[in-house]
C-alpha cells in the first residue's frame, strides 16, 4: 500500500538525526513563519536542525520566537576524509600546526618512511540527511544557497513544500497542495498529522503570522474556509492575532518610513492605465538609511494606498551602470502577462526585471512604454 505524502514526511522525520530547513532568499512571512514553527516542532521532538537562507530577513519578524541555528551561507556540511593505509605501517602519532595560511598534518609512521601512496583523500558524507525546502517553486529560487552547495541537492533527500501550480515537484516527496492559502497552512496540516500536541503558543503564532502574511491579513482571493478554519485552530493554540499583524502592518522601522516618505515624493500615478511608478535614487537610500532590501515593502505600501492601481513600479539603481525595477500588479494573471514579454525574474507575487541603463528615467520610459502596450 502506498504511503501518503504526509505519512512519507512523518517517516523521513522520525529517520532523521539532522535536518536542513532552506527558504527562498528574501523569505517573506509566509517562508519564515512556516520554516520558524517547523524548526521548533522538530526541537520538541528531539531533532536536530538548521535554516538557512540567503540574503535579507527582514526586522518585522523579530517579534517570533527566533530559532538558535540559522545561516546565510552553508558551512561544514561535508568532511574532507586524509585517509592512511595502515596494513603495513602503522602510524604511532600525529599533530597538527597552521602556520602562513595553511593547515600541516604530521604523521609519525612506526617504520621508516611513508609511502605516498598509501594515502587517499576521500569525501564523506554530508552531516545533513534531509533537507526541507519550503515555499519555492524551484530550486533556483534558493539563490546562493543552491548555486554554491548544488552537489548536497543530488546527494540528500528533499522534501519540497510548497502550494504553487507551477512547482517543479523537485522532492523525493513533494508537500504541494494548490489549493492551499500558504505553506503555513500545509506546515500545520503536516505538524498535526505527526504529533497535534507539540504545537504550542510559539508554533503557533510562527504559522498564523504565516497564513496572515500569504493572505494579506484574510483580505486576498487565497484566503479558503480551511485557511480561517486553520486560523482559528491556531488561536485557540495560543497564536496572538492582534499582535502579529500590528508587527506585520503597523510597526515599520524607521528607516522604512523615511524610503516611503521619499518614495511617495518621486511618486507618479496614470488614470487611464492605473500605472504608479516611482524612482528611488542613491541619495534617497543614503538619506534614509535603507538599503535595496526594503523596496519591496515600500511597493507594497504603494499598491495598499492605490486600491485603483493595477500595476505598480518602483525603480532604482543596483550598480552604477544599471537600473532595477520591480513590479507588483493587481493580479497573478496580469503579472505573468507583463512576464512574458518582459522578461526579468518571476518571484512569488512580483517581477524583477534587470535592465543594463545607466539613467534611472530612461530605463523607466522604456519600461513604461512596453507595460502601456500590454
């Protein structure tokens, strides 16, 4: 009898002595919140585990309960084995000494002179024996973490976790619902299937912060009987509602507000195309202390603030020599339609296009006249 996915997840885990929890570089709440509850699920039941992800994390989410293992970059994931036959001579002692930028090995052979070939240089196994992807569609949505360490993808297994229909279904076992609102949702359908007990107040709010972030606070078309069903389970955990979207959508650091405040400035609106576009410039990220990170958010405050708009651009400068523009629409359907003739890097809910344009105006006409074409 075929097992079910979520029996597959339950029996990975119970097999597992040290798990790898990846998210998409970037995460957004939804990634965290699903990623956060499942590091300390895994810790009440004795598992050992580290997330890792690259690039920004975003200081909204300081609020959750903060796992102890989390990385940026994958180090030690493999040890690099000397090995010595020791058949005809044995080896009495060793030491070891860095010195200039180098890390000597001396061995004392009982007999004589070592023979060179009786070394071997062997890579063992990775310490990792199951890797957790969470809210990527692909593996290359990973970024870094996947281009620097693609060999631990062939070698350990994955399960891939996710609710998009264009999901690649990567994993040995793939967790993918579409009719899911999150992967919070799916994470607490999964934890509950294990061992309901073990989600206490913590998990809890780490995967309600997640569906209220996929789902913009209930307020998107994802937002299912079973993702308020889910919701409400959750509070009856312990989860804080209230408290989770004033961190979400009230509190905004400093920095932030002075980008949106500069943003808003440079702000241009089209009635008759519902295009808000604005140009964000190096001074305005020195003025403000913000970095490229927080442009997202900004566009997100544009787009709540312009219920009209459909198509909503903010533009700036990621090198001397080019120009970034991300876009966020109205709906799924318009965004892959900008897409397809685009280009640029479909993320979850917005497009990022790179364009080799010194000038930040004209790289944005440019941009304009093709989305007022479509």
């Amino acid at each position: 009898m075929t097992l079910s996915p979520q029996e597959q997840f339950k029996q990975f885990l119970e097999k597992s002595k040290d798990i790898l929890i990846l998210i998409p570089e970037n995460p957004s709440g939804d990634s965290v919140g699903s990623a956060w509850a499942l590091y300390f699920f895994l810790q009440k039941k004795g598992i050992k585990s580290s997330i890792a992800f690259s690039n920004h994390l975003s200081p909204k989410y300081n609020f959750l309960p903060k796992p102890e293992k989390i990385m940026t970059e994958i180090s030690g994931a493999r040890d690099f084995v000397l090995s010595f036959d020791t058949t005809y001579n044995k080896i009495e002692g060793f030491r070891t000494e860095e010195v200039d930028g180098k890390f000597n090995i001396y061995l004392t052979p009982e007999k004589g002179s070592i023979n060179p070939r009786d070394f071997s240089f062997i890579l063992a196994k990775f310490k990792y024996d199951l890797m957790i992807v969470i809210d990527s569609p692909d593996l290359e949505k990973l970024g870094k973490i996947y281009e620097k360490n693609s060999d631990l993808f062939f070698e350990v297994p994955i399960v891939n976790i996710d609710y998009r229909s264009d999901n690649d279904n990567f994993g040995q076992i793939n967790l993918v619902d579409v009719t899911a609102s999150s992967c919070s949702e799916i994470m607490h359908q999964a934890l509950s299937h294990i061992n309901p007990d073990l989600i206490d107040k913590g998990i809890s709010d780490c995967l309600l912060s997640g569906i209220i972030s996929a789902t913009e606070s209930f307020q998107k078309k994802n937002t299912t009987p079973k993702a308020l069903q889910t919701a409400a389970l959750l509070m009856d955990a312990g989860a804080d509602q209230q408290t989770i979207i004033r961190w979400l959508y009230k509190t905004q650091p400093l920095h932030v507000l002075k980008l949106w405040g500069r943003a808003m400035t440079n702000l241009s609106w089209d009635p008759r195309t519902k295009i808000a576009w604005t140009t964000i410039s190096v001074e305005d990220f020195v003025q403000s202390r913000a970095s490229q990170n927080d442009v997202l958010p900004i566009l997100e405050k544009i787009q709540e603030n312009y219920t009209e708009g459909q198509v909503f651009v903010a533009l700036y400068n990621d090198t001397p020599l080019s120009t970034v523009a991300i876009i966020k629409t109205s709906s799924s359907e318009l965004l892959k339609k900008i897409y397809s003739v685009a280009n640029g890097d479909l993320r979850k809910d917005y497009l990022q296009i790179s364009l080799q344009i010194k000038n930040i105006s004209e790289a944005g006409n440019l941009l304009l006249e093709k989305l007022k074409a479509i």
